[in-house]
C-alpha cells in the first residue's frame, strides 16, 4: 500500500466521515460514494486502495467483488462487525476488518446500569428519600419500585 492511499468512503451519508478524514488527515485523497453501482467505477478510476464501506441498501445488489477482487483495492474496512457479506476474499490480496468492539465500552456500560445502583433507578429513588430517614419523600403510592 502506497503511503499515502485513496480512500473511498461507501455509505448513504459519507460526508460525516469524509469531514472527518479531512480534518485529521487533510494529505490523503478521499472521495465518498452512496451508490452501489458507482463504486466499482470509481474504484477503478481513482484506483483506490482502502473502502470503509458501511452496508446502507438493501433492495440493490452488494458490490462485493469489486471491493474484494480488485486490481487495487488492499483494505475493506467494514463500518459494522459482519464481514459474511464479503466472503470468500483471499487474504494475502486485501485485508478485510470491521467495527466490532468499537462501542463494546459503551454497550457495557449501557447494559450493566441496572446492576450498580449509582447508575440506575435506585439513586434516583434514595435521591428522592427524606434525608436521614430513609423514607420516601412523597407517599409510597407515588413511586412503584423502592430499592
């Protein structure tokens, strides 16, 4: 891969991402695609070695094999944690990673809330306490679960 590659990015809104590669790496060409059926033209005619790619359209066909059996095209990276769509590639051609784990710190967080009461309805329900007594503030018909 040459030091400075051309970038595709391929999904139904690249100019989130594209504003972002050039803020932070205002030296590579990037160009964005939210066609399926552009992107192997535009593949071939800027001969890009990396496509971020994010699967956006159901109802056309995927262009798979001008991301994995192109003439240039060295990495294909994936915006969700499924490569299936891809597949077979062969990997001493192009490499083919994708986003799993890039929100596993978050999904964690999000999902074990419930488990520390800091982070869940419990100190919401001892914030709304008598200070002191342990008591609810309002009746007890005003609030359904005391923890």
């Amino acid at each position: 891969m040459s030091a400075r590659p051309t970038i595709i990015v391929s999904s139904d809104g690249p100019d989130g991402p594209m504003a972002v590669l050039a803020e932070t790496h205002p030296d590579l060409m990037a160009l964005g695609c939210d066609s399926y059926e552009a992107l192997p033209g535009m593949i071939s005619d800027a001969g890009a070695e990396v496509v971020f790619t994010i699967k956006f359209d159901r109802g056309s066909r995927y262009p798979r094999s001008a991301l994995v059996e192109s003439q240039t095209v060295r990495w294909v990276s994936v915006g969700g944690s499924g490569t299936d769509h891809l597949r077979p590639w062969n990997p001493a051609r192009v490499t083919v990673t994708n986003s799993a784990g890039v929100a596993a710190d978050m999904m964690r967080n999000m999902s074990s809330a419930p488990c520390f009461p800091s982070h869940s309805a419990c100190a919401v329900s001892r914030a709304s306490r008598q200070p002191g007594t342990g008591r609810p503030a309002r009746s007890s018909r005003s609030r359904a679960r005391h923890c």
